[in-house]
C-alpha cells in the first residue's frame, strides 16, 4: 500500500519528482541582466529585462514577469545559495563590478511614521549590506 501524503506540495522520502517540459514551441526561454522585485503580501513579481545602453543611459528593457509565492521564495534563496557556493568552489569567487550595490537609506521621518518597523527593516538592511561587503569588497 502506497503511504498516503498529506501534503501535496511535499514530496515523500525517497520519492523521485518527474520533470517534464512543453514542447520548444510552448517552452520560454530568455536572458535577463535586470530584475525589478515588486512584493505583495502574498507573493513576490519578478519582472526581468535586459539593460539597453543604446536607448540611453540606465535603460532596461523589461520582456518578462513571474510571481512566487513567499514559500517558494523562501526555499528559492535556499537553492540559489546552495548552487552560487558550488558553483564558486568550482570555478572561484564571482566578482561583483563596482557601484552595482548601494548603502541602504535611512528611513525619513515619514517613513518611520507610516510605518513602525521602518527602523528595524533598516538596521536588517544594514547588516545585510555589510555581510555582502564584507564577501564582495571589490564591488565598493
């Protein structure tokens, strides 16, 4: 008797999951340079593009969307980091090209009114940053 799943999201221990993909016609495929991040409080829209120098300076040409819910986004990050360290202690350390990142801003007043655990988002996006520049110092 097959063990029943409570949870359909979840695959079993030991089972094996069947990848299958559309025929090429229906299948996408694309490049992206760019990734715009737009959340909701139910998912998070990735909106991809491609920067275009010859339309003019800080142009992105924006082609595609996909939203994941926060789980998934979760779990994603999860995977992303797992795939980045391997690839790294393959073929060394990425390089991240100066100015691509910024310091995280001070929350304004107004912010801080509006929303009360404006400060506490700044002080994780600082500790964040510096977690990134310390690993990358060549990108500051």
């Amino acid at each position: 008797m097959e063990p029943e799943n409570s949870n359909p999201g979840k695959a079993l221990p030991g089972t094996t999951i069947n990848f299958e993909r559309l025929p090429d016609d229906q299948f996408y495929e694309n490049y992206a340079n760019h990734v715009l991040l737009e959340p909701t409080a139910w998912d998070l829209r990735l909106v991809f593009g491609k920067i275009d120098p010859s339309k003019g300076p800080n142009t992105v040409i924006q082609h595609s969307a996909i939203t994941l819910p926060w789980s998934q986004i979760k779990v994603g990050l999860y995977f992303l980091q797992v795939h980045l360290a391997a690839h790294e202690l393959v073929n060394g350390r990425i390089q991240v090209p100066k100015g691509v990142i910024n310091p995280p801003a001070s929350p304004t007043e107004d912010q801080v009114k509006a929303a009360p655990q404006a400060e506490e988002l700044f002080r994780i996006l600082q500790e964040l940053f510096e977690k990134f520049s310390e690993a990358n110092p060549e990108a500051f």
